[in-house]
C-alpha cells in the first residue's frame, strides 16, 4: 500500500482545491490530507485519485466526489467522541474521514462485495470503525441512538428507523430525492425530538438500496 510524495502532493493539491470551493472546517481538510484516497481506488482510476469527481468501485457504486465527502461532513458538524452512524460504507472512504474526526463509527452497506472488502481493507489502513452488512434504510437499532447520521446514498424518503435513531440534539445529513438527483438535507433533532429541515444544494448519488438483513463483522 504504497502512499508516496507524489500521492501526497496531489492530495495537497486537493485539499486546496475544497478549501477554495467553501470547506473551512481545518479538521476536515486534514483529515482527507492525511487518507490515501488512491488507496480506495479500482486500478484503472488511479491517475484520477487526487480529481475531484466521482469514480466507479464495485457492485454498481462509486467512491463519491471528494468535495461532497467533504460537504457532507461539514454539515455533519462532527465532534471527538460522538457516535456517528453511517449508513452505506461503500469503499470506506467517507467512514476514514469521520474517523480521523474523532468519532465512534458506525458504518452499514448493503452490497456484500463492498462490505467484505471494507471489513478487511480498513483495519489493514489502522482504522477501527464498527462495520455492518445489512439494510440501511433500518440502522442499527440495537447500537443507537446516534449522536450523527450520515447517509451516503440517494433516497427517496427520509426513513422514519433512522430519525428514532437519532439523539435529541443530533443530526442527520441525507440526500433525497425521487430522480437521479436529490437534495441535500440536515434534519435537526431538538432536545425535546422536534425535527427541523434545511437544504443545501442538489447532488447525485447512487441509490440507497434496502431489504437486507445486518450481521457485524
């Protein structure tokens, strides 16, 4: 796993590249500094690592843009120790990123091929986070409430398990939307469970796929 002064370069190059496009959170910055993203990568895409659009991975997915992890997790307003659910894994990208912020990750997919690799590559990076395989439409209600909610795939509704799995006073950070495109959410949860909505721009995700069982590894 080679991470070389070339990779470095580029990922400086990046990480100034957000800064210029409206990502002010330091901690932010430096985490996606410090993460190989090339590491996460199909061979073919290598040369694009350090880009900043979206490329394929496995199972129809795609390792999303590095400005809408980036986005996403700005939003997120993450803080050391909280527990952070994250509901589609992926390449295990985004789940470095909220763990280099100090958090205690919570991460489900629902693609196997994805998760089998991630269960596997992620500790051989030093990385710790709580993986699942399983349905993210239903979260993880045995491990809830969460502090945060992340979800990193494009849903048509919000679903209800994930709001009752968030701590009054958390948020949930979660594209919506019926068509290849979806708005960005954060749902607020007051200290009484009221929940308040803001968006904030459009994106495109895959879609966030259902109907699986969860089991940890």
């Amino acid at each position: 796993m080679k991470d070389d002064f070339k990779h470095k370069g580029l990922r400086a190059k990046l990480v100034k590249e957000l800064a210029g496009k409206g990502i002010k959170d330091e901690r932010i910055l430096d985490a996606m500094n410090k993460i190989p993203r090339h590491l996460f990568m199909d061979q073919a895409f290598l040369s694009f690592a350090y880009v900043d659009k979206a490329f394929p991975i496995a199972s129809g997915q795609t390792i999303s843009q590095p400005y809408t992890v980036a986005f996403q997790t700005q939003l997120l307003n993450v803080q050391a120790g909280m527990k952070v659910l994250e509901v589609g894994t992926g390449s295990g990208y985004q789940t470095c990123v909220l763990e280099e912020l100090g958090s205690k990750v919570y991460s489900i997919e629902r693609q196997k091929t994805l998760f089998e690799k991630a269960k596997t590559f992620l500790p051989a990076l030093g990385y710790r986070s709580k993986l699942f395989y399983g349905d993210g439409y239903k979260g993880l209600p045995a491990f809830g409430p969460f502090d945060r909610i992340l979800v990193t795939a494009g849903a048509p509704h919000v679903p209800q398990d994930l709001i009752r799995q968030l701590n009054n006073g958390g948020i949930m950070v979660i594209p919506v939307g019926e068509t290849d495109t979806q708005t960005m959410l954060r749902l607020s949860k007051d200290i009484k469970g009221i929940i308040s909505e803001e968006t904030h721009g459009s994106f495109k995700f895959v879609p966030l796929l259902e109907d699986k069982e969860w089991r940890q590894f």
